[in-house]
C-alpha cells in the first residue's frame, strides 16, 4: 500500500485568477509532498493587478466544513491565509489549540495592488487571538511594520515575538535593494537573514506559496530551520520561471 501523504489544512481566499489564495495553497502543498485539505474563508473579486473586493464565508458553513473536516481527517499542519472577518481567527485559534499542531499564519494585510483587505477589528482579532497559537508568522516587511506599528525591522520581530508567534519570517520582497532579505526570529536567538536575487517584475502570490510551502515542508516532517531555508528555495524556483497570465503581474509557476 502506499504511505499517505501529511494533510495541510489551509484556511484561505478565493483568488479567481488563481495567482494566490487557496489555489496557490493547493499547488504548492502538493508540489511538495502533501495532501491540502481546504476551507474557503473569503471570496474575493479581482484580477492580476488588484483585489476589488473580500466577502466573508459564512461563518456557520465554515464551521460546520472544519467539525467535518477534523472528525475525517489527520491533519499535520494548520496554513492561515486572507481572513473575512474578524470572527474567524478565534475559531480557527480553538482549532489549533485543540488539535496541536504546528500553525503557519500569512497575515495577508494588503494586496500587492494596494487593496486593504484587513479591517481593524481583524488586525485586532488576528493579533489577540491567533498570533498566540502561532507557529510561524509570514508577514513582509510592510504587514510587520502595519501589525506592530513600528518601523525598524528587528524591533517588528521581537513585538511579533512578544506577541505569542514562536517564530516570524519577515520577507523583504516589498522592501527597497538589490537583494531580498528575509528575516527570522525566534525567542532566545539572534535573528538569522536569508539574501535571495531580487527578480525582475511584480509577482501576485509570492507570499501565499511561501507560506504554502513552508506548512507542506513542516508537515512532511522536515525541522523548522531546513523547512524555512527550503520554501525560500521552492518559492525562488516559482519565481524564476514565473510568467504573466493576464495584464498585470506574474504567477509563480508552482507547479512545473
Ligand atoms: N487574494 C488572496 C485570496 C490572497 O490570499 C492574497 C495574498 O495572500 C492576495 C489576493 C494578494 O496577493 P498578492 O499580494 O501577492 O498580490
């Protein structure tokens, strides 16, 4: 018999174009070994340029789809994308904290077209809430400056960190330079950076297959530190042979 693939519950947006959100969740967890199980939490309008509008799932047909899911299945690792509203991230943190399992949260703040997609009451809720199950938080440099309201980068980390995530990776694919730095920080170390080639173009769902693939990494039981070098590897790959489906900016290719 064949041995089952580890099962990546994600939580995410519907992005119809199918550059982010759960679609990017779906290819990059199973281009990396694992089985995505996944609930829908917004629908959303857009194109390859711009999010227009984010509608809530309805919270009891999300409800009753997580009891049906985790009365079935064994899940390895819990991915959380775009939100609706601010109910869900204490339904989904009760999830995590009655199943313990590592929990990777992308706090998808703003499109890469500009478009807000996180209230105040969510950022508030996501911060309370679901930062405290947190295994680790994936923001760019501009959501852990907009969750912390700070500026300096090291200091984002460490109120991050204070915040209850056990660990946070801050990309710097939205930050000036030649080279994108990403940063990692955990309790009790010094903070480690990753330098990757800053390539040409704008990309829709970089970030989604980042944290996508890290959960798939972390659920085919790879450690932390090679799961975190590892998704920064796989999402460079998507990157590099990125192509522009539509008008606007390039989609990973996560799936050869
Ligand atoms: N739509 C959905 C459903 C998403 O999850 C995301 C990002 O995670 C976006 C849109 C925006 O993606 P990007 O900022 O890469 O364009």
């Amino acid at each position: 018999m064949k041995e089952r693939k580890p099962v990546v519950l994600c939580l995410s947006g519907h992005d119809p174009t199918g550059g982010a959100g759960i679609q990017a969740d779906i290819e990059a967890v199973a281009s990396l070994g694992a089985h995505a199980a996944t609930v829908i939490t917004a629908h959303t309008v857009q194109d390859s340029q711009n999010v227009a509008r984010s509608v809530a799932a309805d919270a009891q047909l999300l409800r009753e789809q997580l009891d049906a899911l985790l009365n079935d299945l064994s899940i390895a690792v819990i991915k959380v994308g775009l939100l609706g509203d601010a109910t869900q991230p204490a339904l989904i943190a009760g999830i995590a904290q009655r199943i313990k399992v590592p929990l990777v949260l992308d706090p998808v703040l703003r499109a890469g077209g500009g478009a807000d997609l996180a209230s105040e009451a969510l950022l508030g809720a996501m911060k309370s809430a679901l930062m405290p199950v947190t295994t680790v938080l994936t923001p760019n440099a501009s959501e852990a400056r907009r969750l912390t309201g700070l500026v300096e980068l090291d200091a984002c980390g460490a109120a991050l960190l204070a915040a209850g995530c056990s660990n946070v990776l801050i990309t710097g694919g939205d930050e000036p330079g030649e080279a994108v730095v990403n940063r990692w920080y955990a309790a009790g170390r010094t903070p480690r950076t990753y330098a990757w080639p800053r390539l040409p173009g704008s990309f829709h769902g970089a970030g989604c297959t980042l944290a996508a693939g890290l959960a798939a990494l972390l659920a085919t039981g790879l450690p932390l530190p090679q799961a975190l070098a590892d998704a920064q590897a796989y999402t460079q790959r998507c990157l590099a042979a990125a192509t522009a489906p539509g008008h606007g900016r390039k989609f990973p290719r996560r799936i050869p």
